[in-house]
C-alpha cells in the first residue's frame, strides 16, 4: 500500500499540487455567531466561525461572491431527522429563557452541557440551516464544495440535545443528499469525539458509511475497537498524544481506501479541531498542518464535498486551523501567504490583529504564546506511528 509520508518522522511536504477543485468553493457564515455564547464559562463561549471569517478576510482569502449567509432551517426541514416535540421544545425554551424540570430530563436541555441560552433555537438552526443548504446547492451541481465552520454538531438526536450540539446538521445534510438522490454518501469525522450521533442515524443505511477517528476513552465512550456498529460504521479510536505521523498513516492506509471503496457520490467532512494539541478538550497532540494535509488528501475522492466544522475551544487555535482548511480548499497554501511569502514571516497585520482581538476565560488563555497570532500554520508535531495506531487501522480494514 502507499505510504507517501516519512516513516522517519519528516514531515512530508506542506506545498499545494495542482489545482484540485474546477470550481471556487462556497464559504456558508452568519453574523448570528458573532456575539451569541453559551454562557460565560461553557467552552463554547468563545467567537468561532466569525474569527475564522474575519481571519479569512484579514488573509485577502475571500472572494465576496464566494460568501453565503446561513438560512435558518425551518421547524419542517429540522423535523426531516428531528422529532417535532423536541423542535417545539427547543422554540419555547428559546421563547421563555428557561425550561421546566420534565422538558430538562426528556429532552436533555438545561443541563449536561446544553443550556438554554438566548438563541438555543436561532444558533443551531442556522447551522442546520447552512448544512442543509450547502447539500441542495451540492445535490443540484456534478461538484463542487461548500465549507460551513458552523457545522459539525455531530453528537445531536433525534429529539435529545447531547455533547453541545441541539440539532444534527451532518445527519440533515446527509438526508437531504439522499433525498435528491446522491448516493452513495460517505462521513468521516476528524473530531477529538465520536461522531456517535451520526453514526446512530445511519446505522441502517446501506448507502451511507460513516467513519470516525477519535480519542480512545473519551466521552461519549462509544465507537470502541472493533466497533463496526452494523457495517455502516467504521471506528478508530486513537491514543492520547497522537501525532501528525499518525493521522497520515491513518488518512492514507484507512480513510482513503475506505472512502475509495464506497466510491461516494458525495463526502461530509467533519472538522472538529479539538484534537489539536493546543486545544483543551482532548488529549490528542496534533498540529493544524496534519489536518489541512488529511483535508487536502480528502477531497478529490468525492466529486461533492461538504466540510463542516465541529468541536474546538481554543478560539486562537480554532481560527487558525478553519482559515486554513479555507485555504487549503480554495489551493492557497496555509503555510505560505497569499503572495506566497512563507509563513515563518508573521501574518499580515490585518490579520494578526484579528487574532489579537480575541480573548479567552481559560488558564491557558491568560498568557498566550505569541505564535497563536503571528503564524498561521502550527509547528509540526511529529513522532513514532505507534502499536495501537496500526492496530486500528489492521482492525478496520479488516
Ligand atoms: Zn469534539
């Protein structure tokens, strides 16, 4: 099998090939994310995707025709996964600003992470919304792709809210895929968690393969070793500090021959960046540059292609990993500046003033290292592709 990494630990090379996409990739924001928190000490009280547009911006990366506002999905699209009790639910907690113990308890809002906040309706709709709209526009063309950072609420049911996320908008994509017939869809998810909701959708569906690399051990504690979760799924779950090396070796001995061999009509992506060793949430040690190779080797086995984001609670960290899959997808190099200056020369100051502008409720955000605003790529994190790394991808292969 191919293995065009270097097993001695050198990175391999950063540097855009050829053009990949034949046509300029859609950029899916809204400014509803821009002020719209959690609450101040959830770890999602931290801007998200309006840094990473605004970095985009700052980069000269964006072209204002390639930019879409998010539609919000209505209570009927939500409903094609979504149980309506729980969508009405959700409305009047949003209406009323707090739910009742019974509503708590049945629909898991209000608690475990999920809390009622003032758009606990508007937020998740809207990036149900961007899905959703991102697999029409997909379904309607022979190709193209479509990056929505909100996206990537991998771990919502269908009428429970789970793990931050309210509604499910990798599962609404999907649906809608395969309602306009585009079939067969395949779903990796590059996420520090399992993509348990996803996974749980589609247990039943022969046209849709679902496939996770996530931290062994950590919640939600499912998508175990040698979980083929009824042959739709594939799980790899990966141990703490796994390293840039590793993610290659699974991206070209596992996920590439598992995507090729469904040969998808389409491909959802999930981007959560939360296994980024800067990031706070997981043990995993990677740096942003293994991500942006996972997301460039990705995309041309899929002819339609949705990239969403997902999990990522160092707003520095986050916003510089999403500009650069941004980059990578419209075949900017990250590691180089639009005028191909390399990035071991600062940021423009546009911006690195974008990055100076954020702040973080966190230990680790009281004395930021200074590379957080001037680079954009990470240093590499190399090192040895371990036992348990092969043993993974021996097993799903398998
Ligand atoms: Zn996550």
């Amino acid at each position: 099998m191919l293995v065009p990494y270097d097993l001695a630990g050198k990175a391999v090379s950063d540097a855009p090939p050829a053009p990949l996409f034949p046509a300029a990739p859609v950029l899916i924001g809204s400014e509803i994310y821009r002020h719209s928190i959690y609450g101040r000490s959830h770890p999602l009280s931290i801007p998200r995707v309006s840094s990473t547009v605004d970095l985009i911006t700052a980069l000269g990366w964006l072209n204002p025709q390639q930019y879409i506002t998010s539609p919000l999905a209505t209570p009927d699209e939500l409903a094609r996964f979504h149980c309506p009790e729980y969508i009405d639910a959700i409305m009047a907690a949003e209406q009323d600003g707090e739910v009742a113990p019974a509503v708590r308890e049945k629909f898991n809002i209000g608690r475990n992470g999920n809390p009622v906040f003032p758009e606990i309706f508007r937020r998740p709709a809207t990036s149900a919304g961007g899905s959703i709209l991102a697999a029409k526009m997909l379904a309607e063309s022979a190709g193209g792709t479509i990056h929505s950072p909100a996206g990537g609420t991998h771990h919502g049911r269908r009428d429970q809210a789970s793990g931050f996320c309210y509604f499910n908008d990798p599962v609404l994509a999907i649906l809608t895929l395969l309602d306009h017939g585009v079939a067969p869809v395949v779903y990796v998810d590059l996420d520090a968690h399992h993509g348990d909701g996803v996974e749980a959708a589609f247990h039943d569906f022969d046209d849709v393969l679902t496939i996770s690399v996530h931290e062994d051990g950590r919640w939600p504690g499912s998508g175990l070793f040698g979980d083929r979760a009824g042959g739709n799924a594939r799980n790899l779950p990966v141990p703490r500090e796994f390293n840039d090396c590793e993610l290659d070796y699974i991206v070209h001995n596992a996920l590439v021959p598992l995507v090729q061999t469904r040969q998808p009509a389409a491909l959802v992506l999930q981007t959560g960046v939360d296994a980024l060793n800067d990031d706070p949430q997981s043990k995993l040690g990677l740096s942003n540059r293994a991500i942006w190779r996972a997301v460039r080797t990705l995309m041309p086995l899929a002819p339609r292609r949705l990239v969403v984001g997902g999990g990522g609670y160092n707003p520095w960290a986050v916003a510089r990993a999403w500009a650069g899959i941004w980059g990578v997808l419209n075949n900017f190099d990250p590691g180089v500046a639009h005028d191909g200056e390399a990035m071991t020369t600062p940021l423009p100051a546009a911006a690195e003033d974008v990055l100076r502008a954020l702040q973080w409720n966190h230990s680790r955000g009281r004395n930021p290292p200074e590379h957080w605003f001037k680079y954009l790529a990470d240093s590499p994190h190399l090192g040895p592709i371990r036992d348990p790394v092969k043993a993974v991808v021996e097993d799903v292969l398998r």
